[in-house]
C-alpha cells in the first residue's frame, strides 16, 4: 500500500508543477510521475524535509523540486526541436 501512495502523490506532485509552469510533460501519467518522484529527491537534496509530508515526501520540496525539473526538461525538449 507504501509504494502505491507514493506513486500517487508523486504523480500529483508531478501533474500540479506542470500545472504551475503551464507546461505538459512528455509521457503523460507517467512522466508526472517520474517527475514528482525525482523532484522530491531533488528537493529533499536542496531543502530538506521541511513541511508537511504525505506518504513520506516532504510536499513543499518536493513541489518545489518538480518545477525545476520541468523547467529544465522543457528547456531541452525545446532546444531539440
């Protein structure tokens, strides 16, 4: 039941920092995904567990985390086309 909580927050986590940088993930339900998960590492990497947690990610850093993922990723997939 951990690991598909996990999956759900990390995929809402992905979806509501598309949503923030208006910008749509390759890959659908499982780039947000992805991209909630590492952007809770990367967030966790740059702040901490601080916040409330949900399925044991820390919520604003992993948000947080995700929008600099999508930022990036959507700066490359921009400078391939």
């Amino acid at each position: 039941m951990g690991l598909i909580m996990y999956l759900i927050v990390g995929g809402l986590i992905g979806w509501l920092a598309g949503v923030i940088l208006g910008k749509d993930l390759p890959a659908g339900v499982v780039g947000n995904i992805i991209a909630g998960i590492v952007g809770a590492w990367i967030g966790g990497e740059l702040l901490g567990n601080i916040g409330p947690t949900l399925a044991g990610i820390a919520i604003i850093p992993a948000l947080l985390g995700a929008v600099i993922l999508i930022f990036i990723v959507s700066l490359i997939v921009k400078a391939v086309k």
